[in-house]
C-alpha cells in the first residue's frame, strides 16, 4: 500500500470572506449574506485541493469560527454564542508574537454543541468528486470552557466532563453516519499542556494525563474499526503565522499522547529543527496495538506558516529518513497544522490570505507528489 497522505483540514479563507464575517459581526449583512461567501470559499476549497491530486480532502473549514470554537459560536468575534457560554473565558492560548485566543467561559449546564462539524461536511459532501476528511476539536480543549477553580453552582465539573464526552462522540459519529472517510481531533492544546506560562495559569496545572484520560473516554465509544479512522493532530499552535508551544520538548509530549489509542496521527514536524530525532521518538512510543488498531504516524512535511514552497524532494527525503525508525507500513505525510485554524487570519509572513491560499494549494500538491516518490523509493507504491 502507498504511503497515505492527508491534511489537517483549514484553508486561509480568501480576503473576501473575512470581509464579510466582519460586517456579519458588525449587523450589515445578514446571515444569508455571509452562507453566499461561505459557500463560494467552500466550493472554490474542495475543487483546488482536488486538482492536487490529494486523495483525501476537506472544505478547507471555511465555515468555521475556529477549530476550537466551531460548536459553541458562529463567528470568532462571538456572534451567536451558545447557551450557557459568557465570552470571557480562559486564554486557550498566547502566542509567540504576543496576540491571544480566547474561549468562551461556561455559565451553567447542560452544556450542548450549537452546531456538529457534521453540520458543513453535509453542505461540502454534493461538492466532492474524493473522500473527504473532517476535523473535530478534542473534548479536553473544550474542558477548558469550565472555570479552572471551584465549581459552577448546580452543574458538577464531573457533569460537565460527561456531557462533553457525549457531544464529542456525537460530533463524530455524525460525520462518520455523514460520509467522512477520516475524522481528525484536533489536540493542539497536548503540547502546550506542557509548557508552564504564568501568563496563562491553566498551562501550569499540569493537565496533560487529564487531558489524555478525557479524549480516550470518547475513543473508548468507538471499534477498532471506527479508530482505524480516527486520528489525533498535534502541533505547537498555528494563528498569523505564530506558534504557542514550539518550545516544548516533543519528548514531554509524546510518550503520553501515544497512550490515546487512536488509528492515527497527524505530526507537526517539518518546521522542527531535529526531525530526526523526533521520528526517533514517534518509532519509540507509537504503538502496534492500541487496543486493537495500530497507531499511523503521519508526519508533517509541510510548514503552513512559511510562504517558501516545499519541493517534492524534500517531502520524500524526510518521509525516507522516518522509515528508517517507523515502519513503513504505519508511516503516513501530512502538513503541520492547517493552514488557518482561525477564520480571521491575515496571514502576515505571506502578505494577504488570497497569496496564503495560492500557496497553500502548491504545497499540497508538492506534499503529495514527495509522497508518491518516497513510496516509490521505499518499494510501496
Ligand atoms: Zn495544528
């Protein structure tokens, strides 16, 4: 079998559409309005990724607040937040360049999705000529909606973890009963669990193993079977071309996120200064058998945030380098992150979102012409 190859799952959304969302949050157009944008950068999405040749695709999340905000609000800006949510909720995260991204905060239960991610792969499915993919956010990012200390009255936190555990297994058996081929967790929030920033007191409570025991509550609910097509992505954060966690030893990180026994998992790596290293330690803690699925390890040969191009070369030269600890046959590529988790993102190191989405569309193509080679070269193909 071919080595696989799969994205993350957003596209910068074009200039156009983040003009729109803006006057959506300011009350000049209307909601109808706003699906006229949203539809056109979803159509536009599928059929320049599928002219890549990449066998797996997605809408590019177009429709998406965030990856993380995507079931409680239909804007980034709040717009139609979700019942029993305030606005002022924890930083998820502070990037490098100094901006930050907030969550909602809960206010009461029970706590719902607003909309499933099943909700926009049902209007990307009749625009799709290849299998789509979908991501969905890890219930231990959306753990973080409850407030860090004391306890909400008439709503226990263990209520809580247990209504989010039902919702995030709804919101992916939907996209399965959908017609998603592959369904990916986002778990960005895993490598900045390990890191300690006092501006950002959650990061320092030492809740990866928390994290990890709550996304396998929700793996636990699926086969083998289902988990075959079940991943996990990890990175160091990925919003105006800046990272929140790139600091973090992959060392401290992964030893602990293999212990989710997801079928697959999508890497950041290319923008790591040791890649070898790190496949090193993916071959060490991946696992054969996970409780009945083998764990793939897709590693990131593509940087969304750097406008330079990767050629073909590059993407086979690394995936040979990591077949020399991971076995080929549970070795997969991916890119880092998506290319814009955020809706609003302008993009800085590229110039405008418009160029970003060019660019991200020949990276994409180099990411699965590199793959084709390398398992050509590995005798796979
Ligand atoms: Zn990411």
């Amino acid at each position: 079998m071919p080595i696989p190859t799969e994205p993350v799952g957003s596209l910068p959304r074009p200039m156009k559409l983040q003009t729109a969302i803006a006057e959506y949050d300011a009350g000049k157009i209307t909601k109808e309005d706003l699906k006229v944008e949203q539809d056109a950068a979803c159509a536009d999405s599928i059929k320049r990724m599928e002219a890549t040749g990449s066998p797996i695709n997605s809408d590019g999340e177009q429709r998406a607040s965030s990856f993380a905000t995507y079931p409680l609000a239909d804007t980034l800006a709040g717009t139609g937040l979700a019942d029993n949510l305030a606005g002022d909720g924890q930083y998820f995260a502070i990037f490098t360049d100094g901006h930050h991204r907030q969550l909602p905060r809960l206010t009461g239960g029970p706590f719902k999705y607003k909309t499933y991610a099943a909700d926009y792969l049902k209007e990307a499915m009749p625009l799709a000529h290849k299998p789509l993919k979908q991501a969905v956010i890890a219930p231990s990012m959306l753990y973080l909606l409850y407030p860090l200390d004391g306890e909400i009255e008439g709503y226990t936190r263990e209520q809580f973890a247990e209504d989010l555990v039902n919702e995030c297994e709804k919101d992916i058996r939907k996209c399965f009963e959908t017609g998603a081929k592959r369904v990916s967790i986002d778990f960005t929030e895993g490598r900045l669990a390990c890191r300690n920033d006092p501006n950002n007191p959650w990061t320092g409570r030492g809740m990866l193993e928390q994290f990890i025991d709550l996304n396998n509550r929700v793996l636990a609910r699926f086969s083998p079977e289902e988990r075959v097509n079940i991943g996990i992505h990890t990175c160091p954060g990925g919003d105006c071309d800046s990272t929140h966690s790139a600091d973090v030893d992959y060392a401290e990180l992964l030893p602990s996120m293999f212990k989710m026994n997801a079928g697959y998992f999508l890497i950041q790596l290319a923008s790591e200064p040791d890649k070898e290293s790190v496949y090193k330690l993916l071959g060490e803690h991946s696992r054969e058998d996970a409780d009945g699925v083998k764990q793939v390890c897709f590693i990131g040969v593509i940087n969304p945030q750097s406008p330079t191009i990767e050629t073909p070369e590059q993407v086979r030269d690394d995936l040979v380098l990591a077949s020399k600890y991971i076995p080929v046959e549970r070795l997969g590529s991916t890119d880092d992150c998506g290319f814009s988790p955020f809706s609003i993102d302008v993009k800085p190191k590229h110039g405008s979102p418009d160029f970003a989405r060019d660019v991200a569309f020949q990276k994409i193509e180099a990411r699965v012409k590199g793959t084709q080679m390398a398992s050509e070269e590995l005798g796979v193909a």
